[in-house]
C-alpha cells in the first residue's frame, strides 16, 4: 500500500498559476497516470486542443466547474461542454479535448491517464506539407516543432506574432458552442494564452 496527502506532494510550477500535483510516482502507480490540479478563473489544464492516440484520459471534477470543448478524431464533429462537482468525464484515445475553468472560483479535479504514459500525442492541424489530419508536438534545441507522423516533415510553429508566446490550438467559437451547420466541418484556430492574438496557422500562412 502506498498512501499520499497530496498537500504535501510538490507542485510541478510551469508561472501559470496552476497547482499540479503528479501523484503516480509518490503512489508506485505504474500503469496510471495521476495529476490533481487547482486551476483558477481563466486557466485550464495544460496544452490546448490535442489527443491521445494511445491513451485514455478521465477527468473527476472535486470542485468547481470545467469545461472542455472536444472534437471528434476525424474533426468533423466539435462540441462543448460543463462538468460540475461530482461528475466525472473519459476522453477515449483519439478524442480532441481542451479543458479550462470558466467559472469565478477555483477547479479542483484529478485527471487520470491509462496507460501512464503516451508517445502518441496529436494536435488537430494539417500537416503544410501533405496534408495529413494531426501532427505531434515535439521540441529539439530551437524550441517546439509538430512533426507530420505520415511525410516526416517537422514543421517549426511560429509563436504569437504580437508577444512571441507559444500558441494554442482551439475550436473556432461558432464551432465550441456545437455549431449547426453539418455540412461544415469545425474549423480551428491557434490562439496565444498569454495575450489572445488569434491566427488561422501556427506556420504564418
Ligand atoms: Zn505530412
Ligand atoms: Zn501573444
């Protein structure tokens, strides 16, 4: 048995506010990742809109309100939605999901991922060069890259061109709020979490 008082685990500090606690390695837990976080008004959990090709998330919100907005694997399908204490919601692997606090008063909640760890993570751009469906963020020395899993290619993402922030990918607002226009697939954005600079690319197209 292996017990924790998460008060006492350290917090992995990225100055954003955002108290994250990994309680895998204090638990033995070998097959499972576990983070409990305390998120602030107008934070959210960590990277924007991106999946996991092999893993499953599961979100237990302890308290407060979270919401996340979600886009099918194959981006045709974006919805939105709120979970509130006690409720609980699974992300399957290949499911697009960003989750964020929009209420006024801190979230509490634990995130679970099984397996522990993912090599497959996927953010929802095309890929400049051939076209394919997501690319997986890696860095090497210079910084962030997304590299096309299909052709190769490792596309440099621009920062935000006002301030030079990393940028995020989300859902265009029509799209969150679970547009009704079918025959259109949801488009999405990159937006800087710093200062909120909107572009349609993070390769300055
Ligand atoms: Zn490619
Ligand atoms: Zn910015």
């Amino acid at each position: 048995m292996e017990r924790v008082t998460i008060g006492e685990v350290e917090p992995a500090d990225f100055g954003d506010g955002v108290d994250r606690r990994r309680l895998s390695d204090p638990l033995g837990a070998t097959g499972l990742a576990v983070v409990h976080y305390r998120i602030p008004p107008d934070e959210g959990f960590p990277s924007g809109l991106h999946a996991h090709g092999d893993q499953a998330e599961i979100f237990v919100v302890l308290d407060g309100e979270a919401t996340f907005e979600t886009l099918a694997p194959e981006r045709d399908d974006a919805d939105e939605i709120t979970l509130t204490e006690g409720e609980a919601v699974r992300f399957a692997p290949g499911e697009y999901q960003s989750g964020r606090n929009d209420a006024d008063c801190d979230l509490v909640a634990l995130a679970l991922g099984a397996p522990r760890d993912s090599d497959d993570v996927r953010i929802p751009l095309d890929c400049p060069e051939c076209g394919h469906d997501y690319l997986r963020p890696e860095a090497d020395e210079d910084g962030p890259l997304l590299v096309c899993p299909d052709c190769g290619t490792a596309n440099v993402p621009g920062g935000c061109p006002d301030c030079g922030t990393e940028m995020r990918v989300t859902l265009g607002e029509s799209d969150a709020a679970a547009s009704d226009s079918p025959s259109e697939d949801p488009e999405t954005l990159v937006v800087c979490p710093d200062c909120g600079t909107e572009a349609e690319s993070p390769f300055g197209t």
